[in-house]
C-alpha cells in the first residue's frame, strides 16, 4: 500500500462509522409497527407487581377497566417471556371468552417463544393450560404447525421434558387425524 492511501482509508473508516453504527442500531430495533412494551402504557413487570399484591381478580378488573387486554395477547402472541409468565396465573380467573383468547395468543407464540410457552404448560396436560390446548394444530396453518414443531424440538430444558413432549405429541395428532398438514381453514 502507498504512505498516501493509508490517510485516505483512516478518512474512509471515519466518514462511514457512524453510518456503520445507525445500521446496526437500526437492525436491532423492532419494525415499524411492531408492538413495544413502552409505548403500551403497561409493563409486565408493573402488571406482576399488581398481581403480587393486589392479586389476580383485582388486576382483571383493572385490565377490564383500562381495555388493556387486547395489548396483553399482542405481546403474548409477539412471543414476550414476561407477559407469558404472567398468563398461568391470569388464566385461571378470566371468562371463558377471554380464556380463550389467551390460549391463542399462547399458541400465536408457542413457534417464537417455546421455551416461554413451555413454561406456561401445565406440566399434567390439564384443560385450560396443557398442551393439548396449546399445542393442538386445530384452526392453525400448516406453517404454524411445521414451525412451532422445529421450535420446540429445538428446546432442551430438563425441566420442560414433560410439556415437550405433549406438546410434540399433539402437534403430531393434528396430523394423523387427517392424514396431512392442517391447512388452517
């Protein structure tokens, strides 16, 4: 290399750092229109608080009250462990309808977060948090199918053996039922 090319490329490197920089900060932001827990007025961590000392109907009533819950199932369903930790203890003192509308949101989140969402199954496969609600392929697509079973493959916890393999098992049902890939129609 020449003496005189060396200043220029030190130039170069100077000009194109903070370019280099606003990308990667660009890149790890989440995209445009993406949920963010700041601009939901409500935090899990502020909602665990609640929980712990107001208790569980106190905080539906509260979440009932500010219409919260259908920010709550977005960063469930976007697959957020805190707001999933949340849920089991949520769950079993909501109405039916909302029941079911955070067992989608659990299910919307089992291929983004399964480890979260494995945590969140009742390890008993019972009927309002196992795996066979969760889990089920029913009025799912078949991408969701294909990739909520390569993501909870790819979960090795000990501790989370049990719901796994419920959950793989009925992820597999949804199949032999039909003998193909549920189409989610």
């Amino acid at each position: 290399m020449r003496p005189s090319t060396f200043p220029r490329l030190m130039l170069l490197a100077a000009l194109l750092a903070p370019t280099i920089g606003l990308t990667a900060l660009a890149a790890s932001l989440p995209p445009a229109g993406a949920p963010t827990e700041a601009g939901m007025g409500l935090s899990a961590r502020a909602l665990a608080r609640q929980l712990h000392e107001d208790g569980a109907d106190a905080t539906i009533k509260a979440l009932d009250e500010r219409k919260a819950w259908p920010q709550l199932r977005r960063a469930v369903a976007a697959g957020w462990s805190g707001w999933i930790e949340l849920v089991p203890e949520l769950i079993t003192h909501t109405d039916d309808q909302t029941t079911a509308r955070l067992r989608t949101a659990l299910r919307l989140a089992l291929p983004r977060n399964p480890r979260a969402v494995l945590a969140a199954v009742d390890p008993g496969n019972g009927p309002l948090l196992g795996a066979g609600a969760l889990c089920t392929p029913h009025g799912m697509t078949a991408h969701w199918r294909a990739t909520s079973i390569r993501a909870v493959s790819d979960v090795h916890d000990i501790h989370l053996a049990h719901q796994a393999a419920d959950c793989q098992a009925a992820l597999a049902a949804g199949s032999t039922v039909t003998g193909k890939a549920n189409s989610g129609t």
